[in-house]
C-alpha cells in the first residue's frame, strides 16, 4: 500500500522504527544533529512468528473483553430481576447486609483490602484489557485525510486508565472522530468503574444476640410460705416478718392493686383468661445487664379459675369482735340422714367494721368475698336488701337464681325484713410452666413465649391475708359495703340485660358480667402473691442459696458485619458493560487494520518514537515551538495535525509497516503550524 504523496516528500522508503534506525532526507545537519547522534543499530529481519504473537495477543484480548462482557450481562440480568423488588420502595440507596460477626478491627481490615489491594488489582487487569485493545483501535491508519492534532494524539497515548479529567475529554473529542470520543467514554467509564468497585464493600455496626447466663431470685420466702393461711385472716402485716418500711410498700401496693381494678378492672390477664407469673421476682430480672435482652424458658406459674352456680343453704352476719363482721355461707349435705343439718362446706369472709355498716341500706348491693377454711375454694357472691328470688342472672357459668333470707335470721335489721344473695362457687388452680422474655434497652420485659403443659394443681388466693389489715374500703361515697369485695363488682357493670343474656336463662331487667366479676378477683389474687413475694426479697438479711438459680439468656454484643450499597454496585456492573461493550464495538470496526493485526499499541513511548521517525523533516519548526511557553506549546500542538498510514519498509520483500506523518494543512492550521 503506497503512502500519501507528502508522506514520501518526508522519506522515500524507511524502516520499521524498531528494526533500524531513523534516516534523514538530506546530507545536511539538522538542529538536532550537533545535540543528539543517532544510535546505529543492526536491522534484523523482519519475523512472522513476532507477528503472529502481536496477532494471537490480540485475539486474546478480544476474547477476553467478548465473555467478561457476556459473564456481566448474565451477572447484571438475575441481579436486577432479584432486586426488583427493592426498587419500587426506593431503598436502594441503603446498605444491604452480606454477613458477618466480626471485630471493628477485622471489619476494618477487610475493608482495606477489598478497597486497598482487591479492587486496585482488578481495576490494573480491567484497564490492561480494555486500554491495549482501545489504544490498538483509535490510534492506527484508519483516521480521516485532514489528520487529527498532535494534542489529541498524546491525550490519546496517555489514556490507559479511567481518569474524570475533563480537560483531557477535551483534548481527545477535539480529535472528531468517533474512536477518539469512544475512547474517552472508555476513560470515563473506567474511573466510575474503579470508584464503584473501591466503594461497594463497607461494614456497619449491629448489635446481635449471644448466649449467656444471668442470676434471677425465686419467688420463694420462708416467713411468706409460711404465712397461715386458715384460721383468722391476719390483722397487721407482722405476719409476715416485714420491717417497717416492707409493711409501708406492700400496704400502698395491695391498696394500688385494689383501686385500679375498682376504677379500670384488669387487662393483663392472657387470651385464656390466665393469670400468668414468673418464678423470679422483678428486681432479679431488672438488674440483669441492660445488654441482657432475652431470657429463655424459666419456671413460671399460671393461675386459672372455675366457677359454678351455687347457693349456700344458710347465710348469716355475725360481729366477730368489736371491729369486724364474719360473713359465713353454709353448705349442708344432701345425703345426711341426721334430723340436724350437717355443715359439708363452710365458707367465711371478714370485713372491716361493724354490722351497723351493712344495714339499714334497703335496695343497696352489699358485693362480698367468702373463703373456704383452705382458701382454694371461693364464693364471689351479692346481697341486697330485697326480695329477689324470681329473678335469674344469665351468666356463662350458668343460671343465677338469688336466694331470699329473713333478714333477722342473718343478724341484720333491715327494713324490709328480707335479703336476697346469690353468687358464684369458685375454685383456682395453677399450672406449672415454662416462659421466655424479650426486651428492648431501656424497656420493661415482655413474654415472648408460653408453655404451661403441666398438670392443674388446687391453688389458694393471698386475698385471704388481706380482708382485714388494710381495713380497705373501695373508693366510692355511695358504696356501701367495705372490704375487698366491692372492688371486684365495680366494672362488671349493672346494665340492662340484652336478649343475647335473656338467651342464656335468665329474666332478670338488669345483669352483672360475671365473667368480668370473675376474671378481677383471679387477677388480684396473682398480683397479691407477687407483691408479697417482691416485698419480702428486699430484706437482704434473709438470702438463702436455694433462692436463686441461674437462667439461660441471649446478650446483645455489637459487631461488625459487611456490607454494600445496591446502587454503587449498579453503577460498577453497568459501567463494566459499556466499559467492554465500547471496547469490543471499536475493535471489531478495526479489526482488518495492519494496526490490529500486529497489535500496534500507541503509547506514550511509541508515539515519541514515531515522532522522531515521522517527523524530522520538520525538526527546524520542532526546535522551535520547543522554545514556546506551555499555552502556546498546547495551542501550537491543537493545530499541527498528524496522522498514520502504512508505507513499505524498503526492504523489497513486500513486508508493510506503520508510519507516523504530518497531514497536510490549510488556511488558519497551517498558519498555526508554522507557529
């Protein structure tokens, strides 16, 4: 292939640079000659095998950019489809976890490597592929007859890396060709590539759960367990070996206890109508570390009560001192042949007062609480001062039907002359169990879990200790009746019936929710065995071993885990696909050039090299524009266009090779040319 006419204007016929060196047009001495004297050199000749190498090196490359461009299209595809759904709630920009449970130390360290060590490596072999193959396909003989500026050629031999320079973008568009902007797309394409890839890997800090063992204090006392529990109900709190200030706070907590569930009832009972305790006092489980947030499977209880209709075959009022009254309900066995009744059951409760506190209240309701002898059984029974044997209360326990009684029979002097009482026979049973507890810092524990698959036991209610010494009285002008009664009834309500409790059997105008009745007196009698077992574990002086036991929990300890931002990781994987897509695309249009064929890369070396060989014949003008400053030297540069072509090499075997030369110039460029 023949050179263009002022290519041979410069030199006849030469040699490839690398093969011998550079011959000049004259016998003259040029401004170079009395500087720098030319090497001489032997010419080897010319080898094939060196060819096919550069050709089989090429091909590599290519190769290599077709299937890392094919294996990112099928990394790029599944991630996105996978991802998808993360998109629509815009929380893309957030880190993704990948895992871990390390040190801030190890955290950090992965950390540097991947943006140290692992990323500059992988961005030193993507650059190699993408730039020896960009540089072979925009820098060869394929470029337009007016040439492209010297400027543009050195930004372009420069570009072997991604770089966000935009003053060499420019130099490289002012170039105008398409492989030129391709190339500095490439550039660019290569620096969000590398940034996105030593910015993907991060780490955050987490606090996860680890196993651990925490000290809890049993529910357990000796002066509590042994607290007498028939007989009289106590009137002090000395019962229980409380110091002072212990009496001070179970009195103020019983009575809170009381007046809550007088007002508002209760709502912590569970979805069974269980009362659920823990067997570890509360000031155990608060002490644990705040770092504590879990306790597993430790020894619960669950209280539960049944209930039944019944009515006492005698009832009746007695003063039991001069500051107390003794309800009592009696009931007779059926089966006795005695002529005189026998007493089967025997039922009491104490109320603080005299019985002048309970009569002459015509049409009141008098709400009362009596216990069996072992207090396991209950009566939760009304009175009033009427006759209201016809009328049936529908509960879902049963058909109420109240039992009338001449009041001067029960002790009291009534107007009227008749009470009426009836109620429910109650019985509480517990169940042993198992609970697990979670919480956040700062925060109460809550149950998590529940598991009560232990046999019912009978269970006594604690309200039996509290009938007397607290000489309560619910709060209340119009109540009546003192005791703890009353604070039962309070939020069960006395509302018509509807037709929905008319259905159950009953024809009563107004009804009571007993179940309400019910659930209040077993939730006061779980929260009176706690308060009294939380009260006696403040007395320090009495610490026993067998009080305490160790407990499975989970700490929260904070680590480190790895971590990256689905964005970022967008943005490398697409701009790694156009990166090898421009890639692949300019050497495929180049792929027939002698250029590609011998894999001629256009370094910064090289193009000094072709320089000296191409242009000598302007080696007067060169040492010139040498003298110029760096802003001339660039604007000179902008002007003076070059351009390569493939001239023989003069040996006269055919052999072809690639030449640097200056284009020809017109108007305003060749002015600048000339500086």
């Amino acid at each position: 292939m023949a050179a263009p006419s002022d290519a041979h204007a410069v030199m006849q016929t030469v040699a490839p640079p690398e093969y011998e060196a550079v011959a000049k047009t004259s016998d003259e001495k040029g401004p170079f000659d009395s500087k720098v004297s030319p090497v001489p050199t032997s010419t080897p000749p010319p080898s094939r095998r060196r060819w096919a190498r550069r050709a089989l090196r090429h091909a590599w490359l290519n190769a290599t950019i077709a299937i890392s461009s094919t294996a990112l299209l099928f990394m790029l595809i599944p991630w996105i489809i996978s991802s998808s759904s993360q998109w629509s709630r815009f929380n893309f920009l957030t880190g993704r976890a990948v895992g871990g449970q390390f040190t801030q130390m190890q955290a950090k360290a992965i950390d540097f490597i991947c943006s140290a060590l692992i990323s500059p490596a992988l961005m030193l072999v993507l650059d190699y592929a993408w730039f020896s193959s960009a540089q072979v396909s925009a820098i060869n003989e394929r470029q337009t007859t007016q040439g492209i500026p010297l400027q543009s050629l050195v930004a372009a031999s420069e570009t072997d890396c991604g770089t966000y320079d935009m003053i060499q973008f420019w130099h490289l568009m002012r170039a105008k060709t398409w492989r030129f902007l391709f190339l500095a797309i490439l550039a660019l394409l290569s620096a969000i590539t590398r940034t996105s890839v030593s910015n993907i890997v991060a780490y955050e800090a987490y606090d996860d759960l680890v196993p651990s063992n925490g000290t809890l204090r049993y529910m357990r006392d000796v002066d509590v367990d042994g607290a007498n529990m028939h007989g009289d109900p106590p009137e002090s709190l000395h019962a229980y070996n409380y110091s002072p200030s212990q009496q001070s706070f179970a009195a103020n907590a019983i009575s809170s206890m009381l007046t809550r569930i007088t007002l508002t009832g209760n709502k912590t009972l569970d979805r069974g109508g269980g009362y659920v305790g823990v067997n570890a006092t509360m000031c155990s489980m608060n002490n644990l570390p705040q770092s504590m947030l879990e306790i597993h499977n430790i020894p619960g209880w669950r209280l539960t009560i049944d209930c039944t209709p019944s009515q006492p075959d005698s009832f009746y009022a007695v003063p039991y001192d001069d500051y107390d009254v003794q309800l009592r309900g009696l009931w007779f066995n059926r089966n006795s042949t005695s002529d005189l009744p026998e007493v089967a059951d025997w039922f009491a409760g104490n109320l603080p007062g005299v019985i002048g506190s309970i009569q002459e209240q015509n049409n009141e309701y008098f709400p009362y609480v009596l216990f069996d002898k072992n207090s396991t059984d209950f009566y939760i029974g009304d009175a009033t001062g009427s006759d209201r044997r016809h009328d049936v209360y529908p509960t879902k326990f049963g058909p109420i039907q109240p039992r009338a009684w001449n009041a001067s029979t029960l002790g009291l002097n009534l107007d009227i002359g008749v009470m009426s009482t009836w109620g429910l026979r109650c019985s509480l049973a517990r169940q042993q169990g198992l609970l697990s507890y979670n919480r956040t810092p700062g925060q109460a524990w809550t149950i998590t879990k529940k598991d009560f698959s232990g046999p019912k036991t009978p269970a006594y209610s604690r309200l039996f200790d509290w009938q007397l010494n607290l000489n309560f009285h619910a709060p209340g002008r119009k109540e009546p009746m003192p005791g703890i009664g009353p604070a039962f009834k309070r939020t069960a309500g006395e509302v018509p019936c509807t037709a929905a409790q008319w259905a159950m059997g009953g024809n009563a105008s107004t009804c009571v929710d007993f179940s309400t009745w019910v659930s209040n007196f077993l939730y006061a009698s779980g929260e009176a065995e706690r308060i009294m077992y939380e009260v006696a574990a403040t007395n320090s002086t009495i610490v026993l071993p067998q009080y305490f036991y160790t407990a499975a929990t989970s700490q929260s300890v904070q680590q480190y885990r790895i971590t990256y931002i689905p964005l970022i990781l967008l943005f490398g994987l697409v701009s790694m696909l156009f990166a090898a897509v421009i890639t692949g695309s300019m050497a495929f249009y180049t792929r027939n050039t002698l250029t590609s064929l011998l894999s001629r890369q256009v370094s910064t070396l090289r193009l000094v090299v072709d320089s000296v060989a191409g242009l000598s014949g302007d080696a007067d003008l060169i040492e010139t524009v040498g003298r110029l400053s760096h802003r001339r030297l660039e604007r000179w540069a902008s002007a003076y266009k070059v351009k390569y072509a493939v001239v023989g090499d003069g040996s006269g075997d055919g052999e072809d090779v690639v030449r640097l030369f200056k284009a020809k110039a017109a108007g305003a460029d060749e002015k600048e040319q000339k500086c």
